[in-house]
C-alpha cells in the first residue's frame, strides 16, 4: 500500500488531454510544495517530468503540467501522443512520523 | 552529462547480504547540493525509496527497511554503495541510484536515475 494514491490507469485519445491525480495528506502533498513526477516507459528507468509541483525541467515539453489543491497533486498531459504512453509516478517529501520521501502506486497511461 | 550506473551481483540466497554499488560519471559526488540515494521496483510494482547519504555522510533511510540497511559513500571512488541484509524473496527487485536535490535539509526530486540493475533472491 503506497503512501500516496493515483489511479491504477487513465487513457486518452491522441490529441486529448487527461490529468493524473494523486492524493496525499497534510504530512506530504498537502504541506509541502515538493511534489514531483516521473514517466517510466517498459524496461526503461522512471525520468524526471515535473519538480516542485509545477516546474519542468529542461529538455521535457510543455504538454506536460502540474498543479497542486490541497492534498491532491495533478499532472496534465496535453495533445497526447502515442509516446506518452508510459507509466506514471508522483512523489513527495514527507514530514509525518517518518520524514522524507514517498512515492505513488503508478499509473499507467494508455494513448488508445 | 551526469551518468549513473549501477553494478552487484543479479543472484542471491536467502539470508545473504546484498551489495550494490554505483558509479558516478560525468560529476563529483562531493556536491552539498545533492543527496546520493537508491531506490526499487519489484517485479510489475511501483517504486519505493531505499535510503539516500549527502556527500558528507549524513544518511536517511525508509524505515520499513532501516534494521538491515546500509549506505555509505566513496568519495576517492566517486562511488556510493548500497548494503541490504538477510534478503528474503520479497526483496527481489530492480534497484536504481539515484541523484537527489535537496532543498537545504529537505530532499526533493529524483533526477538522474541509473539503467537499474535486477536482483533476484532465490534459493
């Protein structure tokens, strides 16, 4: 059981947009601006898409975006391709009993 | 370009001690602006961190795993190093390195990651 709770899978048509959620608590998500994100394709390793909730980091395009409402992180994907298609986790500092960093379950993104 | 990359050996026994070790190219682990760490991905499951040391030695570990794990770092080397005791099949996994940033003392995002390497517990 992961600390933090996406979907297990969204899908979307090429072209569309769709948002992964992923939810949290005040000790994490909720409290901290810390939220990141990271794309793993099969076989590959899980790279770096979003940090501190909403920054991109160089080289990843702007179709990818991230918010933040309350406890609950949202990474959007907009004009999706068939590339996206990929698995999708978010994580976060953590200051609860234990403190430092928890990921998600994962989603996986299926470009239909 | 900063490059990680990961080596072990891929087969245990039960019981025995895991030892990783990653190798940093294309930087100094003796950087205050970043934590070195390792985290996992058993087999069709999500990750989950492992442990993670600054370049001073100052170290963090996941408390599910804390009794039997160690990190340590070789600056000489430009290494850091991964010690997971008395594994069970449950710790059969792909294990990444990592380069963490953190903010002051608290640890932020992930980036690079290592190919992984996959370790197996068998007997």
């Amino acid at each position: 059981q992961s600390a933090l709770t996406q979907p297990a899978s969204v899908s979307g048509s090429p072209g569309q947009s769709i948002t992964i959620s992923c939810t949290g608590s005040s000790s994490d998500v909720g409290g901290h601006n810390y939220v990141s994100w990271y794309q793993q394709h099969p076989g590959k390793p899980p790279k770096l898409m979003i940090y501190d909730v909403s920054n991109r980091p160089s080289g990843v395009s702007n179709r990818f975006s991230g918010s933040k409402s309350g406890n609950t992180a949202s990474l959007t994907i907009s004009g999706l391709q068939p590339e996206d298609e990929a698995d999708y986790y978010c994580s976060s500092y953590t200051s609860g009993r234990f403190p430092f960093v928890v990921f998600g379950g994962g989603t996986k993104l299926t470009v239909l | 370009q900063l490059q990680l990359q990961e080596s072990g050996p891929g087969l245990l026994k039960p019981s025995e001690t895991l030892s990783l070790t990653c190798t940093i190219s294309g930087g100094s682990i003796s950087s205050s602006s970043y934590n070195w760490g390792w985290t996992r991905q058993s087999p069709g499951k999500g990750l989950e961190w492992i442990a993670s040391i600054s370049y001073s030695g100052a170290t963090y570990y996941n408390p599910s795993l804390e009794s039997r794990v160690t990190i340590s770092v070789d600056t000489s080397k430009n290494q850091f190093s991964l010690r997971l005791s008395s594994v069970t099949a449950t710790d059969t996994a792909i294990y990444y390195c990592v380069r963490q940033i953190h903010d002051g003392s608290v640890p932020d995002w992930f980036d690079p990651w290592g190919q992984g390497t996959l370790v197996t517990v068998s007997s």
